[in-house]
C-alpha cells in the first residue's frame, strides 16, 4: 500500500505531518507512506530516522489557506497537494491525505483525480462522534455550498456504500436533515429531496434535526454543505467552550483542583469520545481515487489516525467497489 | 400595562404557564396578566388565590404542536393563541407570550396582528448566550424557512433595531453567519446578502461562523430560517449531551460524588449562564405588535422571564418606536 500525505497542509504542518507519518511507517511496515513537499523542509524533520518505508517526494510550491481554490490548483502545478492528487490519478499512490485549504483540496478531488461516473458532485463526508461510540457519517459539510434534490440522493447512495463497505453495516439508515421530523417541514431543497431520497436505493428514515446528531439518529445523514458545515462548527464550537468553561471552573481553587483531579480520567474518556480526530479524515466521496481530508488543526495523533482510515480503505477496496456498486446500481 | 398568556401552549401547560403569571403578577402590580384558555382547567389551578392582577379569558380551543399552522388558526378561530394574538391586535393587550406551536404562532403575527409597513417577512429572534454574558441576538430562527437576500437585510434592520432599543445598545454590530470569514465565502443566499449588507443603514461587520457564535462575534446574526434552526438546534443538542454525559461521570462512585459536590455552584452558575430561559422568550420581530415565542419546553421561571421582558419592550414602546424608524429608513 502506498499512501501520498501532502506534508504541507494543516496548521501544524509540517511538523505534525513529518511526526505523524514516522508513527504510522513503524506501526505498519507493510504500508510505504510518501511525504510530499518540499525536501529541504521535510527531510531534517526526520531526524535521520531511516524507515524503509517512508519516501520523500519533492514538490516546490504550497496551496495556502486562503488561496482561492480553483485558481491555486490551476496556478500551482507543482504545489505539494496538487501533486498528491496526481500521484493518485497516476496509480502512484492508492490514497493520499492532506489537511490544508479544504476548497483546493475538493477542486483536486474533481479535477485532477476525477468523478466517478455517474456521480454529479463529490461530496465531503465525516463522522461525527456520537455518545454510543458508533458516530454517524454527515455529508456534505462544504465540498458545494448548494445543492441540488437530486444530488443529496446521490450523496445517500455514497453516503451508504461508504457506511457498508468502510464500516460493514448492513443496510445503513439514513436520514434528512431538517428543522422537524416531520415528513412535510423544511426549505424548498428538503421538500423535494424527501420524495425522492423515499423513492432512492437506500434505506431512508425521515428527517433527522440537528439536535439530535450527537445522539446517532440513523448511520448516514445528508444535507447541503452550508447547511452542513453550519451544524459541524456548531457543534464544535458548543463543545469547545463548554469545555474551556469547565476547564476555568476546575481551576478555581484547591478544592476545585482536587475534584478536577477525580474526574480527570473519566473526562479524557468523554472527551476521546466526542473527538472527532479519533473517527480519522474525512473522505471525499464520489471521486474515482482515495482522497481524504484531515481537520485543519490536525496533530501527529490524526494524521496517524487516516493513515489507519486509508489502510483500511485500501483493503477493501472501497473506491473500486463503491464505482461499481454505482454503474450497476444496485439496492443498499 | 396588559399582558396576554396563551394558558395552553407549551410542554407544561397549563401548569407552568399559571405558575409562571402568579409568580410575575406578584413580583409586578402594575402589570395585569390575562391567561388566555380553557378557564375551566386554569380556574383550579390558580388555588384560590385572588391576585387583582390576573385575570382569565376563556379560549374553548387549542392548537395542538402537530396542527398544521396556517389551517389551524384559521379554522380554531377561538384558540387560546388566536384569542391572545386578537387581543394584542384590537389592543385589549400590549404583548402576548405563548410557548405553543411555533409555526401558528408566526402565522398569528402576520395574519392576525399584521406586519409594520414597509417589512416584507417577520423574523424569530432569539438572543444566544454568550461566555461573556451579554448574549448575541439571532434572527431569523424559522419564521421563514426561505430568505432572500433583501428579507435578510431586513432582518438585519429589526435586529439592530430591537438591540437598541431593548437593550440600549448603540451602533449594535451585525454579521452575517457564514461558513467562512472571508467575503466571497458561501451559498448564493449569502453572497448575494453580502455587498446588500455592507450599503444597509447598519453597522455590518461581515460574516460569521457558528463555531464563534457563544463567543459573541456581534450583537446580531442574521440568516435564514433554515441555517438559523440549524445553528440553535446544534448548539442546545452539543449542550444537553454534554451535560448529561458530565452527570453520568459525577454519578459514577463516590469519589466522583464528592467532586460533583466541590464544583456544583460554579456548574449550576455555568448552566445559568448558557441557558435560553435567561434570555427570555423569543420576539417577532417585524409584526407591529409584541408577540413572545417561549421554548416548547418552558418552565414557569421562563413565563415569569418572559413577563419581564415583556414589561421591558413595553416601557421601551418597542413596537412603534421600530415602526416609525423603520418608515423614516434612518440609520442605525
């Protein structure tokens, strides 16, 4: 297995990436893992750690988080992600991850990498952690702002193949998400996808709200990507000032510190269960090659994390399988 | 000043509702509060006790949380919500709260109280907390599901509007809630919303993004109905799960217990501080009469708050002083 990190990607990169990558490469010698970007950076962060299995791959230009996506991929032939992309399209690679602009990284999915046919739009899907431990797919959280009814049936149906092939579920629910659980509710787009996604080769459970994401609802939910991406960056947000609000309250005192100390474990389990890090990558759906997306603030421990994702992946030749499951369309 | 309860809406009502008007007609004497419903039931409820300041009206009907709203109130002509909503319109009343089905009560501010000249939708708005304590206001929540770019100027006008005017801000800040800072970031809505925005008679600061949303980016948000109930909804549902997997880790032995009993009032001062009943009810803003949204799930303590906000918005002469703003199109 061969697996292309864009080495340049993420606010902690490359540092996170290089230190990410070492640990992945001694956990599975089986697995060549090919930093790509630029060498002279890269290499003195291996610290003269010769693994067999990682390779260095040099590429000169970096996609920055505030390039505009399209213009960038176009511009920045040789840009560390753009060359990934390529690494995949040519079969270099069997996946490749990167956790820089996300927009730039969804335009190489489409344009370098290419659609699987049939599929309208790639979509970017990711667990969100849910309190059983299962978590539930969400897409899409951004790869198109807009949406059409019939491309959210489309992300049902990858929605669901991911779900069975990644995670062997059998006949993964899914549902809408909406502002009510009834049939009837929504905006103009929710209203005409539900008819359909009732109609599509999936197993459809209704509208699901936002509120209840945490709780795992159904195993697959669908929206646009605004409206997706809105409830994504809710979520986090909540939890991330819960949590630094109840960090300031175990500061408090002497005593406070003490009951701090008590519940320590039991809240780094919590806390490892609502990481979203801990569900690995997000992978873009409905292109024709492995690609997946690492949280921005990635550390070592995620980008180690979808190197897991992508061996798993790889071995049951998700890609492949998804396409052909699309072209004979057949039955979740 | 006269305030019209809808005895009957809400997940505990009618008990709530009539503890609640007890609870602020004694704290108020200046303030008559009409409970509006079945005075058969609310009758009992009051106990005996002969407050001067409460008065009943009897409603033979009630809009149940699963009606249809438009074919409700204009078929359940005596609903308690229809009967409060008549009220506030043949000015027997200076603000009516009900906890009922949203969707009829939007229905009622339009249809039967009636919109200020000139504003083309009513907007739900909801004040979030904020880790600082003053809170930002969000509209529109689901009074429309559908925006255009102009409504959402508009709502960005009443937002601003209420902001100063109930709570004396000047200058109140708007942003747009977006799914990145940057300009050109968006769904067509949103970009279209945007240079509309930045030309409004406000002091617009851009977009925002709901993970920011409980850190007070500005003292207004304006956005879709859609994306509005997505953002709420996501935040209380991250809330409450939170929340209750803290509990279940305070609960687990008794070491943990004592912890629980170290931190309880800074938690409980947390909890207060995050919570929507603190804030009051819900105002339509943009009907030319005051109407107040409470949570489905209202205690009396929200009722009473509601009663207080309204007592405020009532002193303020909310109503006509965004009324007469609003013809004369002066700036914020």
């Amino acid at each position: 297995m061969r697996i292309a990190i864009d080495a340049m990607g993420g606010d902690h990169a490359p540092y996170a990436v290089v230190e990410g990558a070492i640990a992945a490469a001694e956990e599975w010698p089986d697995t060549k893992i090919i930093l790509v970007g630029d060498t002279a950076v890269i290499e003195p962060l291996l610290q003269g750690k010769k693994l067999s299995n990682i390779e260095l791959r040099h590429a000169s230009e970096v996609i920055e988080p505030d390039d505009e996506p399209v213009k960038a991929v176009r511009r920045k032939k040789d840009a560390s992600m753009v060359v990934a992309g390529r690494m995949v399209k040519e079969q270099e690679a069997d996946a490749m991850i990167s956790a820089g602009n996300t927009g730039a990284l969804m335009t190489i999915g489409t344009l370098v990498v290419g659609r699987i046919k049939g599929i309208e739009r790639a979509a970017l899907a990711q667990m969100f952690p849910t309190i059983d431990g299962a978590g539930v797919l969400v897409l899409d959280l951004g790869a198109n702002v807009d949406a059409s009814p019939e491309q959210l049936v489309q992300y049902a149906v990858l929605g669901s193949l991911y779900r069975s092939k990644f995670h062997g579920l059998t006949k993964p629910s899914v549902g809408l998400l909406n502002i009510g659980t009834e049939a009837m509710k929504g905006n103009e787009l929710t209203k005409a996808a539900f008819p359909l996604l009732e109609q599509a080769p999936i197993h459809f459970v209704g509208n699901v709200e936002s509120r209840d994401v945490l709780r795992k609802p159904c195993d697959v939910i669908v929206c646009d990507g605004f409206a997706g991406n809105i409830m994504l960056k809710s979520v986090e947000g909540a939890a991330s000032v819960i949590m630094s609000e109840l960090k300031k309250e175990f500061m408090r005192n002497f005593l406070t510190k003490l009951a701090a100390a008590i519940v320590k474990k039991g809240m780094l389990q919590m806390r490892k269960k609502m990481d979203y890090t801990e569900h690995g990558a997000a992978p873009l759906l409905g292109v024709s090659g492995l690609v997946l997306k690492g949280h921005g603030s990635s550390n070592s421990y995620a980008f180690k994390n979808a190197v897991r994702q992508a061996r798993i992946a790889i071995q049951n030749d998700l890609v492949r399988s998804m396409s052909s499951e699309i072209s004979n369309g057949s039955e979740m």
